[in-house]
C-alpha cells in the first residue's frame, strides 16, 4: 500500500502543477491552452485517487471515464473566457479533493 500512497501523491503533484500554469494561462489570455491544461490536471487527480485505491496502471484519458467509479459528475470544456475560469474551477476542486483523500492539505 505504500507503493500506492507515493505513486498517488506523485499525481497529484503533478495535478496541482498543471493546475498553477493553467491558472496563469487564464490570467495571460491564453484559454485554449488553459482548458486543456485544466483536463489534464482533472485526469492527474483523478489518477491518484485510482492509484490510492490500489490502481496498479490507470490507463485512459476521459474525466468522464475516470470520475465513473469516484464520482457522479461529468465537466464540460469550452474555449472562451468564461468556460476557462470555469475549467479552472473543476480543475481545482478535483485537485483539492484528491489532496484531502490523500491527506495533504490545500496549497
């Protein structure tokens, strides 16, 4: 189980390091690029709640996929202003409850 804990907290590292550049992508003007980054910061987290669970390889790419067993919700993408903030938002809250599963507290 320790392999586990490291392999998630790996993720959700890289989660919480996406999710501050697409932050910054959001403030520079760059919304294309923040909401595929947002994707990926979602997938990363929801990674390392499968590989808390004693996912041995987590293969796959679709929030809506990965959310299926750990959540019931399905976010949205969107290229404009708006749905870029919003993609930041569910980024955030994915990486946020990730890090609460996993112990570590909000940064």
């Amino acid at each position: 189980m320790r392999q586990c804990e490291a392999e998630a907290r790996r993720w959700l590292a890289q989660a919480k390091s996406d999710l501050a550049f697409a932050e910054v992508g959001v403030r520079e003007g760059f919304f294309a690029q923040a909401c595929f980054i947002c994707q990926q910061a979602g997938e990363k987290a929801l990674k390392a709640l499968h590989y808390r669970r004693g996912g041995r390889i987590v293969l796959g790419h679709s929030l809506a996929e990965l959310l299926h067993d750990l959540l019931s919700d399905h976010p949205a993408e969107s290229f404009s202003p708006r749905q870029a903030a919003e993609a930041v938002a569910y980024a955030r809250q994915f990486v946020a409850r990730a890090g609460t599963a996993l112990g570590d507290g909000p940064h």
